[in-house]
C-alpha cells in the first residue's frame, strides 16, 4: 500500500539538517519557511528548497564551509514564491514520458492511499486503450 502524507515541521526539519549539514535548532526557521510554503506537501517541500536555493536564498558559504540561508523574513511574505513552486513543478512533470504522466495522472485519481498493484492494473489498461487508439 502507497500513502502520501504532509511531513510535520519535525520531519523537515530533520530532511533539512540533514541534507545541509546543520544543528535542527539552526535549521528551524528555514523549516518553518517551508512547511507554511508547502503545508508538509513532500514533493512541493523539495521544490521549494530548489527554488530557494536557484534564487541564492540557500547558498554554500566557501569562507564558512556551510550552507547558509537569508531573507527568509521577505520570503514568508511573498506570495510569487509559492505559485513559482508549482510553475517548477510543472515543468518537472512536463519533461516526463507520456507514460509516467498518464500514471501519475491515474495515481491522482485514486487517492492519497492505494495498493501499488492498482495503480499497475490501471496502467496496464490505459496502454491497451492506448494502442488501440493509435
């Protein structure tokens, strides 16, 4: 069985300090940056990091040898950051083959949980009604 679920601020944190190589209590604010932004959507949590880090918000610091953060104050405000997000997001999804698209498209449709062997069945259909088609 695949569930999605939202990741808690504690989870983010805990992705974050990992993934930047810092304390969780330094990490905090830039996971709570993220979960408002995201509301814990995992595969927006991942965008978001991307677009703060291709718009030099996270950097690596070579004089401190650490990634480092700024403006997280402006940012919290700033609503184009968010819809910037799905803007990224789609053009992720648009760069997949058709049939990774038709799967997630299917998987959408099913739900939040589902067994894997489903969505399997389902794809198997939408092949064959596919190559009818053609």
């Amino acid at each position: 069985v695949v569930e999605i679920r939202e990741l808690t601020l504690e989870a983010v944190n805990e992705y974050l300090s990992q993934t930047l190589q810092r304390r969780g209590e330094e990490c905090m604010p830039l996971s709570k940056l993220v979960v408002n932004f995201t509301s814990g959507n995992i595969f927006y949590v991942r965008q978001y990091i991307d677009f703060l880090y291709k718009n030099g918000h996270i950097y690596y610091c070579l004089d401190e040898l650490k990634w480092k953060w700024e403006g997280l104050g402006l940012l919290q405000s700033n609503v184009d950051a968010h819809e910037s997000i799905e803007n990224v997001l789609e053009k992720n999804i648009r760069r997949l083959g058709k049939e990774t698209i038709e799967a997630l498209k299917l998987a959408s449709a099913i739900g939040g949980r589902f067994d894997a062997t489903v969505l399997d069945s389902l794809v198997k259909r939408w092949r064959a009604t596919a190559t009818k088609e053609c």
